[in-house]
C-alpha cells in the first residue's frame, strides 16, 4: 500500500511540533502540511486534494477541528487531538477514526495510525471484480453474499461516507455495500456512467428528463452539482438534435 498522505491541524506550537515528529518517524505516513489553524488547513486543501488523513486539534480559533471536519473530502479520515475530553462523543458523531487525548505518547498516536492504516487497506482490497472492455457485470459483498450486478440494471448509485447504496431496476431495494464511491465510479465503465454529485452516480442511459438542476430517473430527482454540470450537458449535447 502507498503511503497514508496526511495532515496536521493545531493552534499550538508545541504540540504541532510534537505531532509533526511523531508523523515523521512512522514509515506508512506522508506528511503533506502543517497548519496553526482550520482556517490555513482548509486554504492547503483547496490546492492539495489528496491527502488522506487529517490530525485536527478540536480547538482551534474562528473555525474548530469538528467543523472543519464536515468540510473534508468524503474519502478523508479525521483523527481529533485535543486536551478536552468532553469533545470525544462530538468526535465520533464526525465518524472519526479515532480521539487522542493530549498529553499523548508516540505508542498512543501509533496505535490511531495503526488503526487509519487498516481502514484504508480495507478500502483498497474492496472485492469488486475490474471490468473489462466486455465484461457487463461485477460483483459486491452485501449480508454476507457476493451478488452480481449487472451495469445495465443500475439506475443510480449513492454514496453514503463508507457505504454506497446501488439501486436497481425492478428492485425495491438497493443493494447496500461497504465501499467509497470513488473506488466503486473507477470501476464503472465511464461511457455508461457519470458522477453528477458528490453522492451520486447515475446510469447514462436511464436519464428520463433533466429539470433545472436535477437529473430524473423513474420517480427520483438527483441533483446535479455545479461542479459536475459542464461536463454532464457536454454529454446531453452530444445526444440531442
């Protein structure tokens, strides 16, 4: 696996330093910034959209670790560092990796290191079969069975943080599965799908209608956000007469 590119957040001098050193003797993490404030980590991930896992301090001035939080890249990771310990359920309700309680040695913030390793590993070895030119099926886990998808009867998928909902046509309902929807949009043929939304993919060739800002399939009205809009009536242009 490559390395965890990684973030540090923190008003304090001290324990960013510390932080810093602890990031730079683990061999599987990338340290990619270090900022004094959410305010200065949110301007680097305007222009650095890869980075992984992020150590927020939940105390920060104008903006916090929890909001800024909310504000990271659903494939982001988070894990808090502060020296309130009435913040750890907050933490958690921002499904963070994990909560470290300053003052904390190198072991503790190993093990929370340890702990987003195995999260990302678990998103790379998600078993879905490749598709191949012609191939026209994958498979997912879903309740303990490995089902078959078709890309012909997938109307729409929805990302929801680690899971993705795939719903089907003549199926009431959705398959359910542990997986980013990053992982599942660069397995999906990109001429039968598209990414509309931060949370939804669709199927091309469902597309019923377009209203305003929303896609329509059968009953449902997706909305189409507007940093995927040019390249979605790109494609509608293309088909119209």
């Amino acid at each position: 696996m490559k390395k965890i590119t990684c973030l540090i957040a923190d008003d304090e001098p001290m324990a960013l330093t510390l932080i810093e050193s602890y990031v730079l003797k683990t061999p599987f993490l990338e340290l990619k910034a270090k900022c004094n404030s959410a305010i200065e980590a949110m301007q680097v991930l305007e222009e650095q959209k890869d980075i992984d896992l992020f150590f927020l301090d939940i105390q920060m001035p104008d903006l916090t670790g929890l909001e800024f939080s909310k504000l990271l890249p659903q494939n982001s990771r988070v894990i808090f560092t502060t020296a309130f310990d009435q913040y750890a359920i907050d933490g958690y309700k921002v499904n963070a990796l994990d909560y470290l309680l300053k003052p904390f040695d190198y072991n503790e913030f190993l093990n929370a290191s340890t702990k987003a390793r195995n999260y990302f590993e678990s998103q790379q070895s998600v078993s879905v079969t490749k598709p191949e030119r012609k191939q026209e099926f994958f498979f997912v886990k879903s309740e303990y069975k490995q089902i078959k998808i078709n890309f012909s009867e997938i109307l729409y998928i929805e990302g929801l943080k680690d899971y993705v909902k795939i719903y089907l046509k003549d199926n009431p309902k959705p398959i359910l599965t542990l997986m980013s929807l990053k992982k599942l949009e660069e397995e999906l043929p990109s001429d039968n799908f598209m990414r509309i939304h931060r949370s939804f993919i669709i199927g091309l060739d469902k597309i019923e209608a377009i209203e305003r800002n929303h896609i329509v399939i059968g009953k449902e009205q997706i909305a189409i956000a507007p940093n995927y809009k040019d390249s979605l009536m790109e494609y509608i242009g293309g088909k119209s007469l």
